[in-house]
C-alpha cells in the first residue's frame, strides 16, 4: 500500500542496502516513542538512511497520501462507510475572526460584566 504513495527510483545509483519496511518501522519508531533520531535502536538502519527517506517522503507528501487510505481501510474494517458523514469542531479551539469585536465573539456566563457583577 505504502509503495503506491512514493515515487522509485529509475534503477540509477546504489542498489537498495534496506528493506523499505524496515525504514518504515524506524520511523515509526522515532514517532511512537518520540525519541530523538540519534536515539534509533541497534536493529534498525542507520540514522542517516532513514532519515534521508524521511525528508523523501516528506517532500513527495508520502503521510497525505497514505493517511487517507489507512483511514478509509480501518473504517471498512469496522464496517463503516469508507468516508466520515461528519466533522466536528472544538468552539474552545476555533479563533474568532478579527474583523468580529470582542464584545460579541460568544458568551460566558461566569464572566465579569461591566458593571462588576458575574451575571445578569
């Protein structure tokens, strides 16, 4: 699945000294544990390689191209529909637009009004 997400090679270069799974899984590794990437542990690929797939995949968009088919597999998997019907936005996590004053971006029952008393 992955391998359909990334550009191959032409056949130029080096040939290939590790297996791309075995790239994967350091990467992952480093996400899932959040260590640094100097920090990769002896079984894996030397840092420098699987970091220089890294930024490939990072240029070439590998993880948006990817996430939405892992997404749409693990829906079907849970017998739902492959696409979200729905979405949901946190209001605590949405700014209000600038060109909307402060005094009418919402509503908060324990604020202060001005006349000093905390409700109306």
């Amino acid at each position: 699945m992955i391998e359909r997400c990334y550009r191959r090679s032409r056949g130029r270069g080096r040939p290939v000294a590790h297996a791309r799974r075995d790239v994967l899984d350091a990467i992952l590794y480093v996400v899932r544990t959040g260590c640094a990437w100097r920090a990769l542990s002896g079984g894996l690929p030397a840092l420098a390689t699987v970091y220089w797939y890294f930024n490939q995949w990072e240029q070439q968009k590998v993880t948006e191209k990817i996430l939405p088919v892992v997404r749409g597999q693990l829906r079907i998997a849970e017998g739902r529909d492959p696409e979200p019907s729905a979405g949901i936005i946190d209001s605590q996590s949405v700014k209000g637009a600038d060109t909307v004053g402060q005094d009418s971006r919402g509503y908060d029952r324990g604020r202060r009004q001005a006349d000093g008393n905390g409700s109306s």
